[in-house]
C-alpha cells in the first residue's frame, strides 16, 4: 500500500504466531517506506512467546492483535539498553538487526568476521532513544559466522549470527 506524503493510516492488525515459534523474546516491527530499499521509519514493540496451553485445540497458533490510530502515543520508551538477536539467523544475504535505546545515544553498530576484521558500519549517529532497527546485506562477504556490536553511551553488547549462501 502505497500513502501520499503527509497522510496517515490507521486500523486493526492480526498477526498470526504459529505454535511452533520458539520461546523466547521478539520483536514485532512495522516498517515506513519502500522496504527493504528505501526505509523512512520504523516502530513496534517486544513481546514473549511463554509455554502454555491454548484452550482451542484446532488452534494452529494465536493472534498478536492491535489498533494503531492517528493521535496514538506510540512513543514509550524502552527502559534499559539493549541489542535484540538478528531475524532471521541463520540468513541468506539479507538479516535484520534489532536494538533499543532508553535515551538519546551516540550509536555505533559493527559487523565483525570470525577474525575480528570489521566488515561493515551499519551506524554511526547520535539517535534519539526508542526502538531500532538497521537491515545488513551480507551478500558482498562469505558465508560463515559474523559478530554485531552495538556501542551506545557506556552499553556494548556483541551477538553471533551465521550467513548462510
């Protein structure tokens, strides 16, 4: 879907979570713009996936639901510095990585070889705090296992992801 600029969407959202996805945390993001290639803005929020039973047994999964309107206060903020684990992990060229700011921070996200030679920067900025998001193309380097590292403020924080061609 396409908006003129300086229109505005709102509605209902159902998102399908299958029984399968794993426990653990996630993150849902909604992007802005012509993505993957040209990305405006991003926003979304955490949740859990916790054991449980669903009451519904013909249930393949359940619903993230929400309403997002104009005028909504979507900016609350994340309370502690964190890096998020990259999606999907493995990848084939293209990986997403996730990361949350409680204030303004100046930013630095690397990308390491298994040798400690940084490949690439994928930021470099002072940003304002909240929820991030930056997508890295791998598809210029060899398959094998890189390392992020996010440096904001006194936070560092280095995960393992693996590309996979």
């Amino acid at each position: 879907m396409r908006l003129p600029p300086y229109d505005t969407l709102s509605g209902h959202f159902n998102q399908h979570v299958p029984n399968s996805a794993p426990l653990g945390d996630y993150f849902y993001w909604v992007f802005c713009g012509d993505y993957p290639s040209v990305l405006i803005d991003s926003a979304g929020f955490p949740f859990e996936v916790i054991a449980g039973v669903l009451t519904d047994t013909e249930d393949n999964g359940w619903l993230l639901t929400g309403l997002f309107r104009e005028g909504d206060d979507l900016t609350d903020l994340p309370s502690q510095f964190a890096l998020l684990h990259n999606y999907p992990n493995p990848f084939n060229a293209r990986t997403v990585i996730n990361y949350q700011l409680p204030v303004r921070s100046s930013v630095r996200l690397e990308v390491y070889n298994l040798l400690g030679k940084k490949v690439a920067t994928l930021v470099d900025a002072e940003e304002q705090a909240g929820y991030r998001s930056v997508s890295w193309d791998g598809s210029g380097v060899s398959s094998g296992i890189y390392f992020y590292k996010l440096m904001a403020g006194d936070f560092t924080e280095t995960k393992r992801m693996m590309l996979i061609k």
